[in-house]
C-alpha cells in the first residue's frame, strides 16, 4: 500500500502531501473482451459505481469462481458502498475458496479491520505473504508470469552490484528521505520509501532527465488515494543505480506524473538489512544473510524496543495500539505523518472532531481532504506518545494507516529483516 511520491505536513497552513504507494493497487488491464461483466466492474469501480461494480464482479464469479483479482474487487466495491455485513462475507468466502491467493492476503488485511474475531474462524496461508503487494489477478500460467512483470517486481541478477556492507545519505525535503540515483547513467533525484513496493516514476520524471519513456498502450491501472479513479500504467526496465548497489535491466513502473520524486520502493533494497540513522542522515545497508541468523545475539522478542513486523507483499505491517485499543499500519518511512483510515477509526471508536485542522492528500489518483486531530496516545511496542496528530483522509482506502515519520524521526532504528523485527535506538 498502499500505498508514495511527496509527502509533506505543515501545520501552520494545514496542509499535507501524503502520496501513499503502500495503498495502490496495480493491475494490468484484463486481456477479456472490454463487454466482459469483469472489464465492466473495472470501469465502474474507477468511475466510483460501487454497487453496479459488485453486481458485474459477481457475474464474473459465476463463470470463474477461482478468480481471486474478481472476489477480492467484488468485496472491496462492497466495502466501498458500505454494506459491511455483504463485505464481510464476501471477504471471508475469498478466504477460505482461495486462501493462498493475493486477493486473500489483502481480505485479510481488511477483516483485520472490519472483523478481527471472524478472521481468526477462517483458514490461515500456507505460504508466505503475496511477492510483490498489488491487486490479486487470477493465477493462471503466462498471465501471471506478465503480471509480475508489468507490475514491476524486482529480481537479483548476476549483473547486479550488491556490496556486504554500503551507508548511503540522504537529503530531507518535509520529513521524506531524498537520494541520489542514477538511472540508465543519469543522475535524478528520488524518495527512499519503504512504504512502496516497487519503484515507481512519472514519465515526467524521465524526460526531465533524458530519458525516452514508455510508449504505446498502458499496460496496467493504478488505483489509490485521491478522486481522479485509475491511472494508466506502463512498465520498463532501467539500470538503476545508488551509491555502490546497482541493479541492472530493472524492472519499475512508470505513469504519467508523478507528484514529486520517483519512488525508490522495496523491491531495489530487497536484499539487504539496513538501519536508518536521522541524526547523521544516513541509510547502513548490510546485505543479508542466507541463513536464519541476525546481526542481533540477543532475543529480540524480550526487547521493548524491538517491534515485530509481517509481510503484506515487501509491505512492512506492525501491530499498534491508539488509545490503548490494537490496531495495524503499514511501517512507511515515505509518509511525512500518521494516517488513519475511515474505517479504522469507527473500529477503534474515535469520533472526527467537528473542529479537526482540513488538509489536503495528494495520490496517484488526484488530491482529496483530510482531516488532523490528535488522538490520545499513539504505542508502539515500549514507545508511546500522547496527544499525538494524526491524519484521515475522507477518500475511503482499502486496508490500514501509514506509521510515519512524525511517530518515530527522533529515533534511529534498524529494519531486520532476517528475524522480523524493527529495531528502535533513541538519539
């Protein structure tokens, strides 16, 4: 998620900028006639007709019962009309006809949410987590293998640099960490984010570095935060370099605009282990171990300071507690502030102020309003902070919040991978 691009927080204007990449599905489009009852759902969710999209969703249903992508939109247009009781079942069904699926990692997500005890009556994965965090598709030879491509995935190859041991460092620009790059040997800018899955860019950013981007048919849709519906995709292959690591003939994606930088996403850092050090503004990357040990000799599950995480995709969940009740968020260091869902604060029974500061969200999708008021203490793991500025977007994301920097810019802290866990350090 999602899931982004420039995220900036000034509270004297009341004004943000959270671009959440960790939020947006991509999905290449479908190769079915355009009549199709599913291609028909897709449009209309794009154009917001949630309850025409859950209705042609269904119909696909009828003809393919194994579609996982058609099961999980089908839910979501009912999460999206409100009908909770409807969305809740059609969560669950996903789950347990498919529960291996993508579509079912993300109802997962949702029923976190919407229903935590009805969640723990249904089947668990027996594999891992999604690869790459997207929209589920059907599962089905060739077209997966596209898919994976389109969405942009990373891969090592033997014609990557990955050192043992690098320290890159960074620029801030409103609470977002800017490296250096070079993509296909020109130099640009980017947003290192954790809380996106891939690494994305503008074809406005390409050309104003020289470099000719994507043409032809769009090749996938972006949906996220922001009222525009569905932006066009498409994707290529770059060589990408920052610092010493370089990955050669990359795949990312690009749309567009982008709002701001490109995003330097999970999929370029997958290898590594790396501790984030916002004193002297540097990133430590120190390559992963092949095997199942840590830099770290101590238990890390006794450590307060130590916080676990989960997969969604490369998407880092954590367990967090606001005003005192449990909830998840992605860990995005791309997000300059602490966002909440709808959703989110209606199960944790917190009530918008009448008189909460409005703002505005920028996503890939267009701009919508957000409401900023504190809540009472926001804790995760041995860190709690009190009348504590968060953020709700009024457009409805699917899933959880954003941890940003605003909850943890005082501390360095380690992402470790090899045990799960994030590790906090207070400068």
């Amino acid at each position: 998620m999602l899931a982004g691009s420039i995220r900036k927080f000034l509270t004297d204007m009341a004004f943000s900028t959270v671009v959440a990449l960790t939020l947006m599905a991509v999905c290449p489009r479908e190769s079915k006639a355009a009549d199709s009852p599913y291609a028909a759902g897709v449009k209309q969710f794009s154009a917001k007709n949630y309850a025409a999209a859950a209705i042609s969703f269904k119909k696909t249903l009828t003809a393919e019962p194994k579609n996982d992508s058609a099961r999980y939109y089908q839910a979501l247009s009912l999460h999206y009309s409100k009908n909770t009781v409807a969305a809740k079942k059609a969560y669950a069904d996903l789950i347990r006809s498919c529960p291996d699926s993508n579509g079912a990692a993300y109802a997962r997500v949702a029923l976190s949410t919407l229903d935590p005890a009805l969640l723990k009556t249904l089947p668990a994965a027996k594999r891992s987590a999604i690869q790459y965090a997207r929209a589920p598709m059907p599962n089905s030879g060739d077209q997966t293998q596209a898919y994976s491509q389109d969405y942009g995935g990373g891969r090592s190859s033997s014609n990557d640099t990955l050192p043992d041991d690098c320290r890159i460092y960074y620029e801030l620009n409103h609470g977002c960490f800017v490296i250096d790059a070079l993509v296909n040997g020109r130099p640009m800018k980017m947003f290192f984010d954790t809380g996106a899955s891939i690494c994305a860019f503008g074809k406005d950013n390409l050309v104003a570095a020289g470099i000719a981007p994507p043409t032809g048919k769009s090749t996938g849709e972006a949906v996220g935060i922001g009222d525009g519906g569905a932006q066009a995709t498409w994707g290529m292959n770059v060589d990408l370099k920052v610092g010493p690591i370089e990955r050669r003939n990359f795949p990312v994606k690009v749309q567009t605009t982008m709002a701001g930088e490109p995003l330097l996403g999970q999929t370029f850092f997958q290898d590594f282990n790396y501790t984030i050090d916002n004193g002297a503004k540097s990133i430590h990357f120190v390559r992963k171990k092949k095997t199942s040990s840590s830099a770290y000799a101590t238990d890390p599950s006794k450590d307060p300071m130590a916080v676990p995480f989960t997969r969604l995709g490369n998407n880092l969940v954590i367990n967090v507690e606001v005003n005192g009740r449990p909830t998840q968020m992605y860990f995005d260091t791309g997000a300059s502030i602490v966002t909440l869902t709808q959703a989110q604060c209606r199960s944790l029974g917190i009530t918008i102020p009448e008189d909460a500061q409005v703002g505005q969200t920028v996503g890939i999708a267009g701009s919508t309003r957000t409401r900023h008021f504190e809540v009472q203490s926001l804790r995760v793991g041995g860190i709690t902070v009190r009348d504590f500025m968060v953020a709700v977007p009024d457009s409805e994301m699917a899933g959880i919040g954003l941890l940003g920097q605003t909850f943890y810019s005082s501390y360095q802290y380690t992402i470790d991978y090899d045990r799960g866990y994030i590790h906090f350090m207070r400068r």
